[in-house]
C-alpha cells in the first residue's frame, strides 16, 4: 500500500507532461482483469440494537469463518473485511458465482438452538481494477458490487452485472433471471443467479 500510495502521491505533483508515465506506471503495477465479489451481511444495524455489539462481532467472526474457506476453495483471494462485508476476488467469472452460491448456501443452514441465523447478499462484477493484493481494490467493478451486495440484493440473494453476464459460460450451473436495477441514479440490468443443474434443468 506504502508504494501505492507514493505512485499517486508522485501523480498528484507530476507536471501535466509526465504524469501519463507516472499513470502507465500505476496500471502497469497495480491493474488486474478480475472478478470481483462483494458480500454483506443483512439486517446488521438491527441486530445491534437488539442483540448488542458482542452478537453482532460473533456474526461477523461467523461469517468470516463460513465464507473465507469457500473463497480459496474456489481460487479467489479475500482482499478485506471491513465490519459485515467481505471483498474478493476470482481470476474466473464462474468460480465468483459458484463462491457466492456457496456462500449463501452456507450461511441458510440450520442453526441450533439459540444461534442467531445470518443471511449474506452478494453482488459481483468484473473488469480491470486497481488490485493491492489482501488491501483494497479500485474500480468501477468494485463499486458495481459494492452497489449490488449492499443496496440492492436481498438477503439471500447474488447479483451479478450485464458484463458478468456475458463472461459467464452457460453450462447449467446457474440461472439467471434479468431485472432493471438502480444505482446511484443509474438504472442498469443486473441478473439474480440461482443454482441449476449441470444438464441446464432448475435444481430443485
């Protein structure tokens, strides 16, 4: 992050005549082509105010615990945890759904008595971002899933873009069913992925 920084801080006071060097540099070091999956955690600031701030952390550590192992068992790299949201990201557009499916498959599994259930809402894009490997990530992928996972997906549900859309292979993994969305000001398609089956039949 220190050289990251030091790249935009030397931008900032280059001469108009350099600063595309110091910008190619910056994409040169930093720019991945990725997907990009943004997880929250639903009904948080009631939680709090019902159950306290320690139920709340033992969510979140349950959710840390639960998505985590899914995101590296599916080639991604979990890039932060900031309070009920989890940010990463997948060289495959397909192992981006295939994580969050199992993600929110996880999380609506029977608790036992006493356990507060937990439900996520996922939203993912993908494209050429900013990557500071297991810092942060910038870009307009990672904005589109911020905006999809926290603002608009119900609990329960995985969002993906229009531009998800058109990398995924269609082998049956999945369906999608297209809706008009909007974000900040913007109405844009986005799709709501549920599991199918590998011969393309709903799961049932």
């Amino acid at each position: 992050m220190n050289t990251f920084s030091a790249l935009l801080d030397t931008l900032n006071s280059a001469t108009p005549a350099r600063r595309p060097e110091v910008e190619q540099t910056i994409l040169d070091t930093f720019q991945r082509r990725k997907a990009v999956l943004a997880l929250d955690m639903s009904g948080f600031t009631l939680t709090v105010r019902r159950e306290g701030i320690l139920s709340y952390l033992c969510q979140v550590r349950r959710m840390h615990r639960l998505s985590e192992p899914i995101v590296l068992a599916h080639h991604g790299m979990v890039v932060k945890n900031e309070a009920d949201n989890l940010l990463a990201v997948f060289d495959s557009p397909e192992q981006a759904v295939l994580a969050a499916l199992a993600m929110v498959a996880a999380a609506a599994q029977p608790q036992p008595s006493g356990v507060v259930a937990i439900a996520f809402s996922v939203g993912i894009d993908c494209g050429d971002i900013l990557l500071i490997d297991q810092v942060d990530c910038f870009g307009d992928a990672v904005n589109l899933a911020y905006k999809l996972g926290e603002d608009i997906a119900r609990p329960g549900e995985v969002l993906v873009t229009q531009r998800m859309r058109d990398q995924l292979r269609d082998d049956g993994s999945w369906q999608l069913q297209e809706m008009t969305v909007s974000v900040s000001g913007l109405e844009l398609v986005a799709y709501a992925v549920s599991r199918g089956t590998t011969d393309g039949s709903p799961a049932v």
